[in-house]
C-alpha cells in the first residue's frame, strides 16, 4: 500500500508549492534526529514525500497512480533528486532550522557525505605576563558530557596575546557515532607593572632626570630576566629609545625580540638659587 504523502506532510492536495515547502520545513525541524525528541524514520517518511511532492512530474504520477517510483521513484531509500536546496543555509544567515546542511544530510544518509560532529567548548584561563611571553605547559580540567572531570595538558605558545584564543583539536564534547568537538582556550593575561608587548618586542618607559640626561649615567631597569644595569649615555634627547637585544619574545630557538626603553626626560619643578644661577650661565653660553 502507497504512503499517503499529504497526511506525511499535513497539506491538502490542492496545497501550492510553497505551502508543501513551509510544511516540510516545520517537519524537518520538528523530526530531526539531532532534537532531543526526534524520530529519524519520520524524518526519513517526510523527505521522501516532500522529494515527490516538490516536483511536478513525480507529483503528476503519484496523484494518478499512488506512485512515484518510476524515474526515480517516492519509494524507500529514495535519492535527493526533487530536493529543494535553496531553502538552506549552511551557515545560519537566516535560516529556519537549529541545524545545519551538513547535520540534515549526516542523518539522512546515515553520515555517508558527512560524520556528524560534537559540540565545541569554550574555556577562559588567567596567564600571567611572563608566562604569555615565554610560552607554558598547562594542565586544564574539563566536564565530560558524562558529567566526570578529565584531565588535558597543552602548550600555550610564546607570545599568545591578551584575548587570543587557542583551539584544541578533538578535545570538545563527544558524540555517539560521530566526531568529537573542539575545546577553545581563551587567553586574559594579566598586565605587567612596567612592561608591555609590541609585536615580537617588550617595551617600556624610563624617566631619567635632567642632571643624569646631560652628563649619562647607569639605571638598574628590570626585566623578564632579572635586573639589567642600563647605560644612559650623555646628552640622551627626550623621547629616544634604548635597545636591549633578545630581551623580548622568544621566536624561535635562535631568534628573539629586544626590550625597548623610551626615555623620558624629567624636568624639574623647581630650582634652587645655586641651580637656577647655574643654568642662567648655560643659557648665556648659549647651551
């Protein structure tokens, strides 16, 4: 006995096109495997009538004969050759279904164009300056869907910056028969009290007063390796940048970025008789 594919799709047999299509899409959405409450041989039961339906030659001949199986045929394990494509959109730039054309296509055919994927996850964790610099092994705990917590470990990178996220291939939420999702760290680095990042390089601002700007002096500065005695060579111009090699972010084995320090000189708010009579004598030197 032929199905009745109206009562399949709930539409009379005067339904227009659009109507049968508006019918399907509620079906589909309504059947989906992927739903908590789906039925995959329903789903299967309403494609196969909209596949008939949706296309006049085939519809013509179930309407006359309670069949559509020659020419490709209404029966069970039916092709997509009546399918209406343009109603889906991958992405979800407006469509209508919580799932996607690869998710419809896994369950109808039973995965063979496409394994049906876990969900991702998505986890924030607090670095510190130093270590979003240099790169660290971390040890992360993450809920498996059946609620137990499972130890992973991952290298974040050297120079993995303030909000940047680092994905985890595989290691998402599971699914039956299909493919794990992917976990997603996001990274918050905590800011350094002196130091900042710029690219491959660190920088940072040095004020130098006046006295030590014109005759030069040496600064104990600090740095991700400790503290570096700094030379401040004489006559140094408000502004100018200081560089220390390879005392940046660490590229690779054999390459590393520079520490930067911009000087900024300090001019004082005020002199004593001595200093001021001092100066005046510079300016008359014309210095």
């Amino acid at each position: 006995m032929s199905k009745d594919y109206y009562s399949l799709l709930g539409v009379d047999k005067t339904a227009s096109k659009e109507e049968i299509k508006k019918a399907f899409r509620k079906k589909a959405q309504q059947y989906h495997p992927d739903k908590k409450d789906g039925d995959e041989a329903k789903f299967k039961e309403i494609n196969e009538a909209y596949t008939v339906l949706s296309n006049d030659q085939k519809k013509a001949q179930y309407d006359q004969f309670g069949s559509a199986s020659s020419g490709g045929g209404g029966g069970q394990g039916q092709g997509f050759g009546g399918f209406d494509f343009s109603q889906f959109t991958q992405n979800g730039n407006g469509q209508d279904f919580d799932f996607d054309l690869g998710d419809l296509f896994g369950s109808v055919f039973g995965g063979r164009n496409r394994r049906r994927r876990g969900g991702d996850i998505s986890v924030d964790i607090t670095l510190s300056f130093e270590e979003s610099i240099r790169g660290i092994q971390k040890d992360l705990n993450i809920q498996t869907n059946s609620g137990k917590s499972e130890k992973i470990s991952f290298k974040i990178p050297a120079g993995i910056d303030n909000g940047e996220s680092l994905r985890i291939t595989g290691r998402g939420e599971s699914i039956e028969g299909g493919d794990p999702g992917d976990l997603y760290v996001r990274m918050h680095v905590t800011p350094h009290k002196v130091l900042r990042k710029e690219g491959h390089h660190l920088v940072m601002d040095l004020s130098v007063k006046l006295s030590d700007a014109i005759l030069g002096t040496k600064i104990n500065i600090e740095t991700l390796d400790g503290n570096v005695k700094l030379k401040i060579p004489k006559g140094i111009t408000h502004g100018e940048i200081l560089r220390l090699r390879n005392h940046g972010v660490k590229l690779s084995n054999s390459t590393q970025g520079d520490l930067l320090i911009r000087v900024s000189i300090e001019m004082p708010k005020s002199l004593s008789k001595k200093s001021k009579k001092l100066i005046e004598e510079l300016r008359e030197e014309g210095i």
